[in-house]
C-alpha cells in the first residue's frame, strides 16, 4: 500500500495518494476512510515542513522560553510512534534510530518543563526525517489494515487510565470509556495538527513561510 510517504513530494505539490474508498458494510466504515484520509494529509504537512527546513531552522530557540521546532517536530513524531505501539502496533521504531538522530534529550517532552525543553536539539536531522517518514508510513499501513468496526472497541479493559485525567482526549470521551477511534483521533490526527500549528508559528520566527492557507 502506498501511503503519503511515497506520493506527497514536491511533483504531487505535497498532497498524498489517498486510498480508494472501502466497500466495507460497516457503519464505522466512513468514520475509517476520513480518518484515514486525514492523517495521510497530516502527514504530508509535516512531510513538507521537514523537506522545508534545515538543521539550522529546526534547532533555534528564538529566545528563552521560546521551544525551537526540535522540540516540536520530535514530540509529534516520538508521540505518534508510541502511542501506535499502545494500540497494537508493533513496538516502537525509536530504539533503532536513537543513536542516529543524536537528540539533546531523550525525552518525549509531555511533564517537562519549558526551560528543560527549550534545550531540545536534533544533532543529526536527516536522520530524524527519515525516522518520521518510517513512523508516518508504519501508521498509515496499520491503519489501512485495521477493520472499520475495531475503533468501536473499548479500550484498556473498560477502565479509564489516569495518566489521561490531564490530556486533550479527556474532553472528548463520554463516561471515561476510551474507545479506539477516541485515542486515534486525539492521539495521532489532533495531536499532530495541534503541534504543527506551534510549528508554523516557530518558522515564521526564523524567516520561513506557512504551509497551508
């Protein structure tokens, strides 16, 4: 399966190959081929802003208190890589790439502090690019494997987990019941929406232009 990896690029103007629509009976179905449609097209805005910027952009801090886009862009990235993991995934690519990408701190930024973050720092870019085109390409195949009527399913046995209480998806689910589409929608699609916005705001504060209008 081809996925936004392969056809959002500079000849298709950044916009990715979308899948055909499934024939699946499912009421979930639709809910699936939007979702579906959505993260490939987040995925290649963030495709374009890794392709649109250089070590130098990624890794300025503009000015105490200010994260640079290395923060950012290794947050989404390391979030989406775990949280599939979470959900049924196989394990999370990271271990293989940490050497590589040689960030300042190896953490993935959700109760740190502005000023620990705010030192976060990508040694070796092109590596972290192609670690983010692995993670995107791995999602959108596991999505595109998984049933319509799975995001109906009931997650972590019925019970609500705290590390959650403080999170975006709080304010989404009914009756502290997580169901898979929930942690899908808020935890891959809004979450890397969400950062993105920080990151077109970060480069205009280094010269560079927005992505979408």
């Amino acid at each position: 399966m081809q996925t936004s990896v392969d056809t959002a690029t500079v000849d298709s103007r950044w916009y990715p190959a979308q899948p055909p629509e499934s024939p699946s009976p499912s009421p979930w179905a639709k809910a699936k081929d939007s979702l579906d449609r959505r993260v490939r097209a987040m995925h290649a805005l963030w495709l374009e802003a890794m392709h649109t910027m250089d070590a130098l952009a990624v890794n300025t801090c503009e000015r105490p208190g200010v994260l640079p886009i290395a923060f950012s862009l290794h947050h989404q990235v390391r979030l989406e890589d775990g949280c599939l993991f979470l959900l049924g995934a196989e394990p999370p690519l990271w271990g293989e790439w940490h050497e590589r990408c040689r960030v300042a701190v190896d953490d993935i930024g959700k109760d740190t502090t502005v000023a620990q973050m705010e030192r976060q720092q990508i040694g070796n870019y092109d590596a972290f690019c192609a670690y983010a085109r692995e993670v995107y390409a791995r999602t959108e195949r596991w999505l595109g494997q998984l049933e319509p009527d799975r995001l109906g399913d009931v997650l972590f046995d019925g019970a609500y987990p705290q590390f959650i209480a403080n999170a975006f998806i709080h304010r989404v689910v009914r009756d502290e019941t997580v169901l898979l589409v929930d942690a899908l929608e808020c935890w891959v699609y809004q979450h890397g929406l969400r950062h993105m916005g920080e990151v077109e705001h970060a480069r205009a504060l280094v010269g560079l232009g927005g992505l979408t209008s």
